[in-house]
C-alpha cells in the first residue's frame, strides 16, 4: 500500500485502506439539506435532488494477460425545480463553492423557458420503503490485488489447456439518495461484482458469465471452466442450412431476447402506441406457461425500492399464464390512466415515463440436461449477439449466436455448427415453449440482468448462416 | 487544471511510473426532446474530474477522480500507480509504445454558433413547431423531436511533455413521426434516425437541417408506408441513400478495422475481426472504385471524429483504410502501432469522459466519392431497390455477416423511381457486398454523417463517429430476408 492512498482527503473519503468507501448516508443528507436549503432561499416553490455516488474498479484481461485495470470514484447532484407547473433538470459533479447555487438558477431558467404543463404533479410527500439488503462489505473491501490473483488463475486454466482467455472481473459500490422539499428522503446502497470470460480454442470460442451483489455468490474459476469446456466442444463447426429449429436458449440467451420486451410493459408506451401490447392488454397473447412479473424484492435482483420520483416499487404481474394484465405506472402516467402508480418512473422530465427495471419469468422444473435429453433434433445456443428490433408491433428481432452453437441430435449434443442470424418474434417465440428450466439470475450483454428460466423452443426462425 | 495534470504526473512518478498521461475533461450538455406536442427531457449537465493512465513494471493502470484538488489528483495518481502494480500480477510483455514527439498546443473546433447561447426559448419553439407540423398530417400517432449539444475541454498531459488543451462543440437534432395502424408500426425519420444528424460544430447545424420544411413529409410518408408493398424477398441491384451507407461503412469496414479487436482485446465483448493481420495489404476488401479513409483532420470535414489530436496526444492523421478495393490500413493506437509494423500511431485513441481509458475508436470513416449523380444513377439501373433511413442494424461478433432494413424504399423500374416499398431489408457478406459496388455518387452529393451512439468498451462507452458517404450502388444483393418467414 502507498502512503498517498494512506491520506485522506478533505471529504474523508479517501480510505485508508487501498480500496475507497462511500460516503454516509448522513453525509449525502447533508449534501440534499443544503442543496434544498439553497433553493428554498433562492425561491423555488419545490425542488427535488438526487444525489449518486459510485466507487467503480474493472480488471480486464485479453490473451491470457491483464490489458485494462481501471479504477473510478464519482459523485453526482442532480436537482429538478418545479416552478409555475414547469420543470427542468440540471446535474453536476462539482458541488463545492457556488456551484449549487449555479445549478439551481440553471434550472430555473431552463424551466422557465418552455409553456406551462398542465399535467405536471407537484413533488410527493413523504413515502414508506420496504427495507432492502444489497451491500456486501467484502464485495466493497475487494482489492486490485484479488481480481487480478483471480484473472491470473484463469488465464493458467487456459494456457494450461491451450487456449485463449479474454474477459472482465469487475466490483463496485453505489448509492442513491433521493430527497425533495415536501420532506421525501429515500436512500440505497448496493455493491455488485461480475465475472465474465471467453476462451477461444482453435477459431472455436466459448464463454460465461456470473453477476451478483456479493462477489462470494460469482465463482471465476467455474465460470472459466464452463467456458473452456464448452470452447472445446466447439471447434470445427460445420454449416447447417437455414430454416425453422428447436433451439434450447440457455438463461443468458433467454434474458438477451426477452429482455427487449421491458419497455412494451411501460404505460406511456401503450399510451404512444408503439407498444406489442398495444390493443392486446387481457387477450391471450402467449403461450399458457409464460408468467412474467416485475419484483425488485426478489432474493436475486437488485435495485432501489423506489423510483425516480420516489415512489416505492410494488410488485406487478404483468403477464399471467400467456395474457398480458398489467402495466407499470409512473405518477403521470397512473393519473392519466386513473390508477395508482406502481413505483416504476424514470427521473423527470423524461418524454418515456416508466419501465420494469426487475423482470422475472416465471420458470419450470426441466433443466437443460433433460430439455437436450428430450430433444430429437435441435440447438443448444450459448448467448446471443447485436439484438435489434425489426418489427415493433410483432416484436420481430434479429441478432447472431454467438459463443457456442451446438447441435442435439437424439437427446445428445452432437457437434458444433456454424452460427446463424435469426429473424423471430418474441411473442411467437413465447407461444412455442416446449419446456422450461428453473429460473435464475441472469447476465448478459444486451438486457440488464433479470430472473429468467433456460427455454426449450419450437419452430425458432434461424434465416442465414455465417462463415464461423 | 495544468496544476492537477502537472501534479499528477509528478506523483505518478515519482511512485515508479515509468510512463504516464492525464487528462482533466470538462464535459457540458445540454438535452431537449419533444413527443407529440409537449416538451420531453428538458436538462442540462456537466461533468469535471481527471483520469490518470500509467505505466509501471511494464503494465497499465488507470485511475479516475472528481476531487480536482492537489489532495485529491494525488491519491488519483498513487491508486493508478497501485492498480499497475496488480496488472503486472498477470502481464505477459511490456508495454511498448510507438514514439512520438511531444506537443504544446491549443486547439479549437469549428463552431459558427456556440449553441449554449441562442435562447432555450427558441430551441424549443422551433422542436414544437416541428412537432406541430407532423401532427397536422392525419393518421400520425406519434411525434418526437430533439436537439443535443455538448461542449467538451480537455487538457492532455504527458510525462513526455505534451500539454493539448482542445475544445469541441458538438451539436445534433432530428424529427421522427411514427404512424400505428392495424398490427403495424412505421416511422420516417429526418435527417436521419435514432437522433438525427450530429456534426462538431454548433447551431449552425439545426438551422441547415431545416426541421419545419421536411416534417409534414416525414408524417406523409409514415402514413403511406402503411399502404405501400411490402419489399420482395429477391436478389437485386440496391442503392443506398447516404445515411444508410454510412451505417453499412460504420459496422462493416470501421468496426472490422480497429486494432485492439484484430488483436483479441475485445474478444469478450464487442468481439474480434475478420481482417486478421494476415490479409493487410493481402485482401480485396471492395471493387476497384472502393476507397475509404480514416481521417481525423478538420479538413476532411466537421464530423464526430475530427480533433487535432487524440486523447494519447497523437496528431490527426488520415489513414487508407482501402485503396482502389485494396485493404491497406488499421486504426492504430501508440501501443499497438508495432504490431502492424508502423513507426507510429494512426492517432485514434479517443476516451469518453475524464473518467474511461481511452481505446482504439473510429475517427471519421469515410467513403471518398465517385463520380455519379443521384439521377443518373437511377436513370442507369434498370431494375433495383433504393433504400434510405436506418430501421435496424446487426452484424456477427467477427463483422462478417449483416443484416441492416431501412425505414423506406423505391422500387427501380427501367431507370426511374416507381413505388414505394414497406420494410425494406437487406443482408449479405461484408466483403462480397463491398466488392459488388460499381457506382458511387460524387461530391456534391457526399455528406459526413455523425453516428453518436457507438459503445465499445468494457465499462461500456459511447463515442460519436464520423462516416462520409454519398449514395452508392450494388449489384446482385439479398433482399427482404429480415421480413421473410421461410
């Protein structure tokens, strides 16, 4: 350890261990007091702050060595004014000085720049939250020194098996506090860690990833193993044509796909019209064994119990046994629709309203053993890669495999293929599961992370083939 | 903010860094959107803090901090020191990076109309006004407007003497109307979609855009999609309008191009390349009248790539990527310039706040023109599809395979526009597509287009881009897959 690291700043944050901590949550309500403290002097009716601190550190690695190892410390204030039913955001990281003042004028007169909104709500009141346990202090504590003991460790496993490791092990600590001048105060703290590999052998790769608040609960050299071992199976793929497949989709790839419906459940999504649910709310929509449900309070996801207005998070049914029932609500767009909000709004002013940030899908019992086991003729597909959305009313993507492509021939895994694009419907997609595994937390790359089961899929619309 | 990057540097030193460069950013934006009549996101932000990167016992750590005091880029400096230290717990080589001499400099970009200060009153009259003027197309159900602008100072320095302070003004805007009818939604977008057109440069921009003149069309044709034919499934002639193509540039040559996925950094990530080091001035990427550039000068134009240096401290360059159909270059940083056999960096490493590494990006990919117009363009294709508008993009991890469907198309009929199709789509492989490519548009018809939204990196970060193009044409293409069922 240095002797700077040893110093502490003049915030007192600046640990004396090698590692950062965050700040109190009695130091960042001091930060709120004064930001409100300064508009209510300056004349603001209401004002509302948030205030975000993040203590970030990434080691990547890339052909067996450590290439990028980053470490990032931050704090951010962002307020919003609401003055004569019109509001503005500004944020800043500099909060020493007159910078507050500075912001809180800014505000002002961006506010005052555009027409009155007639349906903007004044701040609300003081809210309950139901307590949440998301911080691990060893997660916190984790040192350089340990991811990259971790990261050598993989890269051993794979020079020892002649192959090639790239990936990222990554851990940090975050909190969020939420305050406005009706007396609101909401806080939270998380601490995240992730692990995610490839191994490459030959022109073959594989690859596996792990996320979770404690990093005890994420296991490198599993995940690397898993990897290699998939890698190794995976070389000399060969071409099959195009056309309609049973595809087995391993949890991340479920999340990847199926993570693209989030907004569709927004209300002002369905209030736009460019949601599939649009016209469809409590008709049956997908298959009988598909139950999907927002929850922030589950044991494996993460996240605030409030909102960006600060409303508590409820949980929602959304879709219960293939209909779609329910939408989440931000406190706009629950007037407009005359319910209550669900606890689902972004920051205002924002032009999108809401999302479920928590999705869990609603599992079965078949593992992906047992779906291969039962599988005549399929696919076993690792991940999958650049999801775009063709078609936004029949929830039509497009995206690669990627990582692993296997074919299951009379309840085995066969051999590797060759990639493929796919052209499918997510809700077609839905209507077609054979089987489904327990659901777990999954991560990926192109959804934020959800509970999600393995699938089992008929008639998954496979359109070309790649050269690898 | 030479006295934090000074000190820094002398920390870093003196605790062993055997190399080391900093950067202190001071990053403002401004954001505004319109949805169907009333004003969306309405905000402001900055952001100011330094990042320090070092060298020591031969490998890298970087480190980033807000408390831009002496104290506080101090401890910066040390912990990057520290990180270092624990990335040589699993090096393989040393660092070794390409020479380059060190600069005093001063640079700012070109800036007509510092948008930060024409009155947000007008900004948001004239997106309103936009809106209002699609509304007024019956059978439109949705309508979003928005304008964003950045102002960005940085201040480079190097522990081999360099001090770059560079100022760039970005500015972006663009109009969409969405039409939902039946079980379909279509959209038209102006002047471009997933934000519109996006320049270094500042409200010169929005005025040059003229939002009102082209909304009502916008509105007109995402109503008339809805009646239009649906685009066949076929092998055909396409052209493509320059927006799309400089999507088609930006994913299937910049992409393909980048040094550190070649090498396998990314390959976790974003993934690897097909244009492994083996085919460099080994492959015809393209047909003969092929040519593209990498060029980061302001003479190439105001897009999203140009600088004066990048964020290493390397001079601008322009750099042939391929040369009549030829490939014949890389995006390069200082680290990896040797690898290729270069004395010196291409000059692109670019980071996107104070707070991120800075890694091999695109400056400004750009397709040179040919000689063809537009209309006689048309006139000689007998029959073919001109697509335009970006709908949707994706690629394979190695960029060998892609699928791109624009908003809108035209069928080509004995050489002249006839009807317009619906959900257009059309995928192929990158260099077979490239070297299908027999006329490109000229000059007069050539725009460097902004991509603002490029992620790459792990943290994740997101880099504007610049992609010349002018409408081009190719010759025996899939089309329509993406919306066929077989």
């Amino acid at each position: 350890m240095s002797a700077a690291t040893k110093t502490r700043s003049h915030s007192g944050r600046r640990a004396a261990s090698a590692e950062l901590q965050l700040r109190t949550v009695r130091e960042l309500r001091a930060i709120t007091d004064r930001v409100l403290r300064i508009a209510k002097t300056a004349g603001m009716p209401e004002t509302e702050v948030h205030v975000d601190e993040v203590i970030d550190a990434l080691t990547r690695f890339a052909n067996n060595s450590i290439h990028q190892h980053v470490a990032e410390h931050g704090l951010t204030v962002s307020l919003r004014v609401v003055v004569d039913g019109r509001t503005a955001r500004v944020t800043t990281n500099r909060i020493e000085g007159d910078a507050i003042r500075g912001a809180i004028e800014s505000a002002a007169s961006l506010a005052a720049s555009q027409p009155r909104d007639p349906g903007l709500l004044p701040l609300p009141a003081r809210q309950n939250y139901r307590a949440v346990r998301r911080f691990s202090s060893a997660t916190a504590a984790l040192s350089a020194d340990s991811r990259a003991r971790a990261v050598k460790n993989t890269c051993t496993l794979a020079e020892t098996r002649g192959q090639i490791a790239a990936g990222l092990f990554s851990s940090g600590q975050s909190q969020s506090v939420l305050a406005n001048s009706r007396g609101l105060f909401a806080a939270y703290r998380q601490t995240q860690a992730e692990f995610s590999v490839t191994m490459q052998q030959g022109s073959a790769t594989s690859w596996a990833k792990g996320n979770a608040s404690d990093f005890r609960a994420v296991d490198p050299m599993a995940l690397a193993k898993t990897a290699s071992e998939k890698a190794a199976r995976a070389e000399n793929p060969t071409e099959l044509a195009p056309g309609r497949y049973t595809v087995i989709l391993e949890p991340a790839a479920v999340l990847d796909l199926v993570g693209f419906l989030f907004y569709d459940f927004a209300a002002t999504a369905v209030r736009d019209q460019r949601s599939c649910f649009s016209g469809r709310l409590g008709k049956p929509l997908l298959g009988e064994n598909i139950s999907i449900r927002d929850d922030v309070y589950h044991p494996e996801q993460l996240g605030a119990p409030f909102d960006g207005e600060g409303s508590p998070r409820q949980p929602v049914i959304l879709v219960d046994n293939g209909v779609p029932r329910n939408l989440v609500y931000s406190r706009r767009s629950a007037k407009k629709a005359g319910t209550r909000p669900t606890g689902h709004g972004f920051a205002l002013p924002n032009e999108y309203g809401e999302a479920p940030m928590n999705l869990v899908i609603g599992g079965g019992k078949t593992s992906v053993e047992e779906m291969i086991a039962g599988t005549d003729r399929g696919l076993l597909v690792t991940r999958l890669w650049y999801i775009r959305e063709l078609d936004p009313y029949e929830k039509v993507m497009t995206g690669m495999t990627r990582d692993g492509l296997f074919l299951v021939e009379k309840g085995k895994v066969a051999r590797s293929v060759r990639n493929f694009r796919f052209n499918q419907s997510i809700l077609q997609m839905l209507k077609s599961v054979e089987a489904l595994g327990p659901s777990r937390r999954a991560t990926a790359e192109e959804s934020f992370e959800m509970v999600v089961p393995p699938m089992k899929i008929s008639n998954f619309h496979l359109s070309e083939v790649t050269k690898f | 903010m030479w006295d934090y990057c000074g000190h820094s540097l002398d920390v870093a030193r003196l605790r062993g860094a055997t190399y080391a460069d900093v950067r202190v950013m001071h990053l403002r934006q401004s954001d505004l959107t319109t949805k169907s009549g009333e004003v969306g996101t309405l905000g402001q932000s900055e952001s100011v803090g330094l990042g320090i990167r070092v060298v020591v016992n031969g490998a890298w750590g970087f480190a980033s901090t807000d408390q831009l005091t002496r104290e506080g880029v101090a401890v910066c400096a040390a912990q990057a020191v520290s990180v270092a230290k624990a990335s040589a717990l699993a090096k393989k080589e040393d660092v070794q990076l390409a020479a380059e001499a060190s600069y005093v400099d001063s640079w700012q970009g070109p800036c007509q109309k510092d948008p930060f200060e024409i009155p947000l009153e007008a900004q948001i009259d004239l997106l309103l006004k936009a809106d209002a003027a699609m509304r007024q197309v019956k059978g439109v159900t949705l309508t979003e407007t928005d304008m964003q602008f950045r102002k960005i100072d940085s201040w480079f320095a190097s522990s081999a003497g360099s001090k770059i302070h560079q100022r760039r003004v970005l500015s972006g805007c663009g109009i969409v109307a969405t039409c939902f009818k039946g079980d379909a939604i279509q959209k038209r977008s102006y002047p471009n979609s997933f934000g519109g057109q996006h320049i270094l440069g500042g409200y010169e921009l929005i005025e040059a855009m003229d939002l009102l003149k082209h909304a009502p069309q916008m509105a007109e044709e995402a109503v008339a999609l809805h009646s239009a034919a649906q685009c066949p499934e076929k092998k055909s002639t396409l052209i493509l309008g320059g927006s799309q193509l400089g999507l088609q540039i930006h994913e299937s040559v910049g992409h393909p191009i980048e040094l550190d996925r070649v090498l396998g950094q990314e390959a976790n990530f974003a993934g690897t390349s097909f244009l492994t080091l083996d085919k460099l001035n080994n492959l015809r990427y393209a047909s003969p009248i092929v040519n593209v550039v990498a060029d980061a000068r302001p003479a190439h134009g105001p897009g999203l790539g140009t600088f004066a240096y990048d964020d290493e401290g390397v001079p601008a360059q322009c750099i042939d990527v391929i040369k009549d159909g030829e490939f014949r270059g890389y995006l390069s940083s200082r680290e990896t310039a040797h690898l290729i056999g270069l004395e010196r960096s291409g000059g692109t490493m670019r980071t996107e706040s104070w707070n991120r590494l800075p890694m091999i990006r695109m400056t400004n990919v750009s397709l040179l023109p040919g000689t063809w117009t537009p209309e006689n363009l048309i006139a000689d294709t007998d029959d073919g599809i001109f697509m335009e508008t970006n709908r949707s993009w994706s690629i394979d991890d190695r960029r060998y395979q892609f699928q791109f469907s624009t908003e809108i198309a035209w069928e080509i009929k004995g050489g002249k526009k006839a009807r317009m199709l619906k959900n257009p789509s059309y995928s192929g492989i990158t260099t077979e597509f490239w070297n299908s490519c027999d006329a490109i548009c000229n000059a007069d018809h050539w725009v460097l287009w902004g991509t603002p939204n490029c992620g790459k990196g792990q943290p994740m970060q997101t880099m504007g881009t610049g992609h010349g193009a002018a409408p081009a044409r190719f010759r025996n293409i899939k089309i329509g897959t993406a919306f066929s069922n077989e």
